[in-house]
C-alpha cells in the first residue's frame, strides 16, 4: 500500500500585488502581499495581480462632421480593485482589448458629432464621455478606470497644412488692416501738421506785409520831410524802382532771362496804381 505525501510550501507575493490561489484547478483564495502558506502539489498560485495604476495608450482613426479624418490619441489610466481581483482574474481573458474596444466605440460616436475645430476645442468632453463609458462597464470585471486623457488629435499632414495657410492668411489680413489704419492716422496726422503750417506760414506772410507796409509809409513820410518838395509819388517810384532792381538782381542769381525795358518801372507803378484804384471802388460797392 503506498501513502501519498504532500507538503507545505511558501509563496511570496510582491508589494502591491495579489495572488490568486487555486486547488487543483479550482479557485481557493486571494492571497496578499507577503509569504502565504499552500498545500503543494494540489495548491498553486495561478497568478498574480497587479494592483498598481496602469495606462493602456489607445490610437483610433475617426472622422469628424465635416469629413476629416483625424487619429485621435487616448491615454487610459486604470488599475485592479483588490475586492474584486475574482473577477479581474477570471472574468476577463484581456483586459486591454476590452478597453481598447470600448475606447473605439466612445471615439467614434463622439467624434462624428463634432468639426474639427470644435473637436479641437472639446478634448476634455471626449474624454469625459471615454471615462463615463468606461467606468459603467469595466467594474463589473473588477477594474476601476483612474482617468482618460485625450492625448492626441493629429488631422492629416496636408489638413494641416490648409489649416495653417489659413490661419497665415487671417494674420496678414489683420497686419494688412492694422497697416492700412496706421497709414490713415498718418496721412490724417500729416494733413492737420499741413494745414497748420500754412496757417502759420499766412500768418508770417500777413505780418510781413504789415510791416513792409508801415516801413513805406514811415520812408515816405521822412523822405518828404527831409527833402523839400518831393511828393509821395516820386517816393514810390524811387522805392518801386529800387524794389526793380532787386528783383533783377535775384533772378540773374538763377541763370534766368526776362525781357528789360526801361519803361517797365512805369508799367508796374501803373498797373498797381489801377489794382489800388479797382480795390477801392469794389470797397465802395460793396458798403
């Protein structure tokens, strides 16, 4: 008759992990960090769980409203529920391909909804509906999803491209705009300081009549005082050929030829002498 001997053994389970303990086949216990007694041959540690969070990194391609296609970049974060490793052991053959699949169901039912740039502006509402759908059915296997992050939302090369141009041709249209109103403020700026110079400038020109016309009369007045008989016209036709003179002397200085005629002092005294006469009769008719 032969007796069959068994023996006790130890096994070691790492921190933060739990081991899962069968008999001959058949689930027995849940054993923790630290050494566990087991009846060897019949019992074994059939595996071990890791109770640490993980992330599963999901790529799905998707299309968004307005017929883009996009990959969008998932990132999730989930770790095993040690009052429920039962179920995270035999419940599910692979954990990650479930994840994943959910994952790509949530993206593109999501995703369609939206045009790119919204899907762009709504990152967060994706990944909260990824989270949501998630966390309702993997607890159930005895996993709890941390968190999902949406990582990545990369268009096509050439969409992003367009995208680009675009975003190029709007800048240069606002540094047109802001040119063309800098231009308007300067050409405005430019007119006002315009105005205002020859505003001056009249002025100037005002007095300097003003005091040409007070420095005659105060010659005239000395001339016919200092000179005995001299009348105020012979005064102005010597200052008017005085004046004559000047001006030939300024306009040989720029290599000009003007038609000289003696007669000419006459003509100008004439001619301003009538200008005088047609001011003064206007003057009249118009009081």
């Amino acid at each position: 008759m032969s007796v069959w001997e068994g023996c006790f053994c130890l096994a070691c389970i790492r921190e933060k992990e739990v081991g899962v303990v069968e008999d001959l086949g058949q689930f027995k216990r849940l054993v923790g960090a630290g050494p566990s007694c087991i009846f060897w041959p019949l019992q074994s540690v059939a595996g071990r769980l890791s109770l640490r969070v993980q992330q599963l990194d999901v790529m799905c391609e998707t299309k968004t409203k307005d017929n883009v296609f996009v990959q969008v970049g998932v990132a999730v974060q989930y770790r095993v529920m040690t009052e429920s490793a039962y179920d995270a052991w035999y419940r599910l053959t692979s954990p990650t391909s479930q994840i994943q699949a959910y994952v790509f169901d949530v993206i593109r039912s999501t995703v369609p909804r939206m045009e790119l740039d919204e899907a762009f502006e709504s990152k967060d509402e994706i990944a909260d509906a990824v989270l949501e759908q998630l966390q309702n059915v993997m607890k159930d296997y005895g996993y709890q999803i941390v968190n999902t992050l949406v990582t990545d939302l990369a268009p096509d090369s050439k969409v992003k491209a367009s995208m680009n141009e675009i975003n190029a041709a709007r800048r240069l249209k606002e540094a047109a705009s802001h040119q063309a109103e800098a231009d308007k403020i300067r050409q405005v700026k430019n007119a006002e300081a315009e105005a205002e110079a020859r505003y001056l400038s009249g002025l100037g020109v005002a007095r300097q009549r003003k005091a040409i016309v007070q420095g005659l009369q105060a010659s005239v007045s000395e001339f016919s005082e200092d000179v005995g008989g001299a009348t105020p016209k012979d005064v102005m036709d010597i200052l008017l050929l005085s004046q004559y003179f000047d001006t030939l002397a300024v306009v040989g200085a720029n290599s000009l030829i003007l038609e000289h005629d003696p007669a000419t002092v006459a003509n100008l005294q004439h001619q301003v002498g009538a200008s005088f006469m047609t001011g003064g009769e206007k003057k009249d008719f118009f009081s």
